[in-house]
C-alpha cells in the first residue's frame, strides 16, 4: 500500500433526532450556503449554482467550457 494522508474536516451526525444540528452546523458560514442533499447529479448541479452565482458573464458560458471557474 502507498502511503497516503487522509485529513478531512468532517463532522457526521449518526442517530435519530440528529437533523437538529443543520442549523447550528450551516450558521457557522454565514447567510449564503449551499446545502446539496444527495449524490452525483445534485451535488454537481449545487457546485454550478455555486459558481455562476459569482461569474459576471453569461452562466452557460460555464457549462459549455468557454471559461474557466476559480
């Protein structure tokens, strides 16, 4: 096995009741949050919402590569 770093900040929630916290967990961010609640497709989608909310120009030139996101 190669030897790898695996760091990521993420908090996870287990149990029942645990949809309480989202709130707590989003204010943290400020008033602008995307939240993606799901897989693949969605969390794709959130990522072009994301970026096209701060792209001055045309958001289709996003989606048909014509420039690039920073």
């Amino acid at each position: 096995m190669n030897n790898f770093v695996y760091d990521i900040p993420t908090k996870v929630y287990f149990g029942e009741n645990q949809l309480g916290h989202l709130g707590e967990e989003l204010s943290k961010y400020g008033k602008k949050v995307l939240l993606a609640y799901g897989g693949g497709s969605v969390i794709d989608c959130t990522k072009y919402i994301g970026a096209a909310a701060f792209y001055d120009g045309d958001a289709w030139d996003i989606l048909e590569q014509k420039t690039d996101v920073k």
